[in-house]
C-alpha cells in the first residue's frame, strides 16, 4: 500500500513539477500518460487537439485519425458539447463504434471557465480503479495550462476558426479589433452570402467518432470552412453553392438545417447567429414537413413565438372564437385566418380551405355577427390577424404554417 501510494506520489509530483517548469502541454500529456497508463488526448473548447500522447505499439483508428485531423469528429464534439453530465462538471464514459476501446471524457474548468476536455482511452479497464480525487488533481493542472493558453490573447497565430469563436462569444468589442485579429487569416479577404447553421442530435449514431459528413460538406461547399459552434456545425454560403444540396445531407445524414438571412459582413456574424439559432431550435422541436428551412421561411413563425413568449395579449372575441371552435369542432378561427392573409378574396380562401364558397361565406357571416369581429374594419386587421395567428399556433403548432 505504501508503495503504491508513494508511486502515485511520485506520478503527480512529476506532473506539477513539469507544470511549473515547462509550460508545455505535451509534455504534461506524456506525464499523465505514463501515469495512468492510457493514451490521452488535450482537447481545447473548440474540439482541437492541443496535445496527445499514447504508448509505442497502441493502435487506433479513432485515435489515429483526430490526431492526423488536428480535431475530433463533429459527431464526437456534438456528443460531448450536449452532454448534461459534462455541463454539470462531471466526467462521463463513451463508447465509439469503430473502436474497441472506451474513453473516459472530463470537462477541464479553471476560474468558472471551461476550456477544454481531458479524454482518456481506457485500453484494459484499469481507469475505474483509479481514484477521483487522483483525475481532479491531473485535470486540474490541464485545465490551467489550457487558461494560461487561452489568456494569452490576441496572438498572430490565432486561426481563423478560433477568432470566429471569439467573435460569436462577444469577445470584439469593435469592428476594427476584429478585422485587425482577422487580417493575418483567409477572414481577411472572406466575404459570403450568408451561412448554414446545422443540428446534429438526430445524426445517425453508426457515424459516431467518423468524419464523413465533414467530408461530405467540404466536398459538396467549397471554402465553406465548417466548424463546430455550441454543439451545431456553422458553415459559410456563397453564390456559387447549390442550396438544393442541403435537402440531401438532411436525408442522408438525418439534420436539420437552417439557412441565414444574407450576410452583410463578418462583423454582423453574431446578430445573424442568435436569429439563425432561433429559427434552427423551431426546426428541431417541430415536426415539420422539411428537414432544411431558409430564416425568411421560419420568419412570421418566429414572430410569433417572441410574441407568445412575450404574453401578447390575444382579442377578446378572438379567444370567443377560439373557445367556440374547440367546443363544437368548427374552423372559424382557420376560415378567418385564409381570410385575412388573402385581403378578403373569397375564391382564395375557399381554395386554402378546400372548401365549398357556400359554407365559407357562411362562416364569415357567423364570425362578424356572432361573434362582433370587425372583417371589414383595415384598422383591425393587424390585430386580428395576430391574435387568430397566436391562437392557431397554440393549437396546432408551427407546422400549421408551413404546410
């Protein structure tokens, strides 16, 4: 017992001394390596490879292949970005298909911050015998080393990926410091149309620690420079892309996809982001009928949902109608809708509605005398058009809308 706790003694010493000494990653990965005896690999908050370090004669593919990439899988950042348990500062264990071996994956969080991942390849088992006050102490000194990396700021080396990181987390605080971080980069001379946000939590598991939808995007968007950003994949758009491609992917890959509104300059990254991620979380919570959407598509549904999250008052007589509706099974509220959002053409509606001109001209006559709703009235018509449009949206959700 002496011997061994003097051996783990003398693993974490060697681990602090180099800490102190060296400032170097790799060599606290060869360390904690040799320690705990386990391939490592040092992922920094963009899922980059910092450092790595695995025995003579370990073979693995999964492994291998992050290493030559400089990065680990999409799929295999989304997994630990959405993880709970990894949120909640707790280490969890995951299992690769094209690997034998299962890692053991730790948030490294240093002065509230996290910044980045310590994953250890369990070859043999041993690593549930290892104590946890012993990994607290290893992803300690990690997550240190890796806020030492990050505080050093606005260094030339930076790379394009990590100063649109650093833009999308609000970290310019103006134009000019941006374009001047950016000016050493392709950023500097970047100018697309727009961008592509995609979801991958339905992304089909047998792909799970595999790089072929990075391939896939690479091939089929030239110069889009994908990365991932907060668990979803961020990818930029020119002219030259063939939009129709995205309903491919989608059904290949199982996405969901949203395109932005135009993009004026990088700088306007941030405010488009926050609206493209708006309209992204409608598409995955939604069962609706397309798997890719334009923003201008999900436009009047997002409107609609600040409105409801914002407890627009609903008209009065609209709520009647609503009421009137669910109680006797009529589509008062859907015939005044079509209505509306066809200026009162009668033929349209009826064609919306599939319906005969007879039962719909009689349903608006019950709406305006039964229930006092003011068709005719332009000055209502704003109101009445939102209020019939919340009540739909509660009902039968977003997907009324879009099909």
């Amino acid at each position: 017992m002496t011997d061994k706790r003097a051996t783990t003694n003398e693993g974490l010493n060697k681990l602090f001394h180099d800490f102190f000494s060296t400032d170097s990653s790799a060599k606290l990965c060869a360390d904690a390596s040799s320690f705990l005896d386990c391939p490592i690999l040092l992922i920094d908050d963009t899922f980059h490879i910092t450092a790595h370090h695995s025995a003579d004669g370990f073979s693995d593919q999964i492994f291998t292949q992050a290493v030559e990439h400089g990065e680990i899988s999409y799929e295999a950042g989304t997994l630990l970005a959405e993880s709970r348990e990894l949120a909640d500062g707790k280490a969890i264990f995951i299992s690769l298909d094209d690997s034998p071996y299962r890692r053991r994956c730790a948030p490294l969080i240093c002065a509230g911050v996290r910044t980045g991942y310590l994953v250890c390849v369990d070859t043999d088992g041993h690593l549930d015998d290892v104590p946890d006050d012993i990994f607290e102490h290893i992803q300690s000194v990690f997550a240190k080393q890796l806020y030492i990396e990050v505080s050093r700021g606005d260094t030339p080396h930076a790379t394009a990926e990590e100063i649109l990181i650093s833009l999308l987390d609000g970290r310019f605080d103006s134009q000019a410091r941006f374009e001047l971080q950016a000016g050493s980069t392709y950023l500097a001379d970047f100018s697309p149309t727009a961008f592509a946000l995609i979801d991958l939590a339905a992304y089909h598991s047998s792909y799970l620690g595999r790089n072929q939808l990075r391939d896939e995007i690479t091939y089929r968007f030239y110069a889009s420079h994908p990365f991932l950003y907060e668990g979803d994949i961020l990818m930029f758009l020119n002219a030259d892309h063939d939009l129709g491609q995205f309903d491919e992917l989608a059904r290949e890959f199982h996405l969901k996809v949203v395109i932005s509104r135009p993009l004026g300059k990088l700088y306007d990254l941030p405010a488009r982001y926050a609206e493209a991620h708006r309209a992204l979380d409608i598409v995955v919570c939604s069962a609706l009928p397309k798997a890719s959407y334009t923003v201008e598509e999900l436009g009047f549904i997002m409107m609609l949902e600040s409105l409801r999250s914002g407890c627009c008052v609903i008209d009065n007589r609209i709520s009647a109608l609503a009421a009137h509706d669910a109680e006797n099974g009529t589509e008062l509220c859907e015939t005044l809708y079509h209505y509306l959002c066809s200026a009162r053409s009668l033929k349209q509606t009826c064609e919306e509605l599939y319906t005969h001109r007879n039962t719909v001209l009689y349903r608006i006559r019950k709406i305006k005398d039964d229930f006092g709703i003011p068709i005719d009235d332009a000055r209502e018509h704003l109101r009445l058009l939102t209020s019939v449009s919340l009540v739909l949206l509660k009902a039968h959700g977003v997907q009324y809308f879009l099909t």
